[in-house]
C-alpha cells in the first residue's frame, strides 16, 4: 500500500491572480507545487489528489496536470461555497471559503487509503515527504492514529518580516497534545522570539510548529463530517468563520478520539509570504539545484 498526497489547491485561482500567473521559481519555470510533486513521487506516495474550483478547472488540467501525466496517478475534486451537508444551505453574504478541512472533507469519495495534506504553495522539502509516507504506509487498516510533520521554528522563518506559526506542544510520547498560534515569531539578535502584548519571549530554535503537513486514514472523514454539523450549528451566521484542520485536530485530540505524532524533519520549509521573499526562494531552490538535490527540469 502506497499512501495518497491529497493537495489543497482551491485557493489557487485567486491567491496568484489566475493559474496564467502561477510563480515560476525553478530554474526551467517550475512552481512550488511541482518540487512537492516531485519529492512525493520519490519519497513512496502512489497517488495524488487535487483539491480545486470548478471555476479553474479547464486551465489546472491543461496547464497544471498536464505535466504529472505518466509521472503518478492523479485525481481531482472540488470545493465550493454550497458544498454542504443535508439540511444547510450557504448563508446569504457568505464569501468567504469553508476553511481547509472543508477542503480536507472533498476527499472523502476518493480516498480509501492513509494520506496527507499539504498546501500547494509551500516547499515542504525532500525528506519530511520520505519521513511522512514511510509513516502512513505503516498505518494501513489502522484507525485513531494520525500524524503531522512538526517544522523546527528555526527552519520555517522569512528573512522578510515575522510569521505566524502554530508551535506545538507534546507528551513524551512525541504526540501532539495543542497548537498554540503565535502571530508574531521573528529572529532578532540571532535568537528566535514571539511577541505577545508588547513582550519578546525566546522560543527554542528547534520547536516543532505546524506548517500544515498531516498525516491521516480515512476514518478521518466521517468524524470531519460530523464535527462539520456541529461546527455549522455553532458558526453558520458568522460569514468569516472557517472550518480548520487544527481546529479539528484539537478536537480530537481534547476528547482522546485520536493521537497525532508528531515527527520530526530536518527540512528547511519555505515559500512566499513576503514580496522580498520571492528572489530568496529563487536562489535556494537554485542552490538546492546545484548540490544535486533536484534535476534542473523536473518532469
């Protein structure tokens, strides 16, 4: 059993401006999404699941999946606004997408292995796919166990400005017991810090935080399903509330329904969160490059 990369691209559309102007950084225009692509193939995934709009769906296949075809197996589902469970309909105003384990829950009918999620505009890196597949290809038939790549803070931040992270707090087990938000982390005078109030307070260059790489098996479904009614129940009239995977995750983990071990990588997460981070990446990735980590042309 190969596991499945489920691939959150629904936002792609209006988060780069149109897929025209998907951000070529490799050396022969490849994007992000192309080098996890790329490290899922070699890391053990056997399949790979977009998550899109059907707004974008005719430029995603002949732009987008075009270039995987004879690489891996690939599927696409959709998310939209009115994609909701019996009983619920798309409060008027309501603009705003669902949140990402509303994404998570669109593959629900074409995922019947363990499988992770990634967002499509992060560089993830080679080994946390190795790491994260070697995982789940354990967990085949298993239930209640999942699993999350936990970033050391040190490797995931921009030279551009501060970041929010998730930094997560574990049991002695390396399971995930909460992930608390910084909004604030930034390097300054050579040490790793977050800002809350107006207070500064070191943080340990090697904790783990989210950058939402998880690991899950299919059981995970149904419980999103239903946490989803009650999350409606509860936020429906709130036209901003989304429907998150830590969110979930939480939930899980508060009432002991599941465990998620953390694991750890040694990869240096990056992406553009920043303007000034765009020629940042350009030049890692070409220096990824030329130590022989990637071919210059990847498919």
């Amino acid at each position: 059993m190969k596991p499945t990369l489920f691939v959150l691209a629904a936002g792609m559309g209006s988060r780069y401006g149109g897929l025209k102007q998907l951000d070529g950084l490799g050396p022969n225009g490849e994007t992000i999404m192309d080098y996890s692509i790329f490290d899922a193939v070699r890391g053990g995934f056997g399949k790979v699941v977009f998550v899109i709009r059907h707004s974008f769906e005719e430029d995603f296949r002949t732009k987008i999946l075009k270039k995987y075809e004879n690489i891996i197996p690939v599927e696409v589902v959709f998310q939209e606004l009115d994609y909701l469970p019996d009983g619920f309909s798309l409060p008027e105003g309501r603009e705003k997408p669902w949140g990402t384990n509303h994404a998570v829950l669109m593959g629900k009918d074409v995922i019947k292995e363990p499988f992770a999620v990634i967002n499509a505009d992060d560089f993830y890196g080679r080994e946390s796919f190795a790491i994260l597949a070697d995982y789940l290809s354990k967990l085949d038939g298993k239930q209640n166990e999942y699993c999350m790549v936990g970033y050391r803070v040190g490797n995931t931040l921009s030279e551009s400005g501060s970041v929010a992270r998730g930094v997560c707090e574990m049991n002695d087990k390396n399971e995930l017991t909460s992930v608390v938000e910084r909004t604030q982390i930034e390097r300054r005078d050579g040490k790793v810090m977050f800002k809350e109030g107006d207070v500064w307070t070191e943080v340990d260059e090697n904790a783990p935080v989210s950058m939402n790489m998880w690991g899950f098996t299919p059981d995970y479904f149904k419980y999103s399903e239903d946490y989803f009614v009650q999350f409606l129940k509860e936020n429906a009239e709130n036209l901003k509330a989304e429907y998150f995977i830590p969110l979930m995750v939480n939930h899980l983990i508060q009432n002991k329904i599941a465990t998620v071990k953390v694991l750890d990588t040694p990869s240096k997460w990056f992406g553009v969160t920043y303007a000034l981070d765009r020629p940042v990446v350009v030049d890692k990735i070409n220096a990824l490059v030329a130590a022989g980590e990637y071919p210059a042309k990847l498919f």
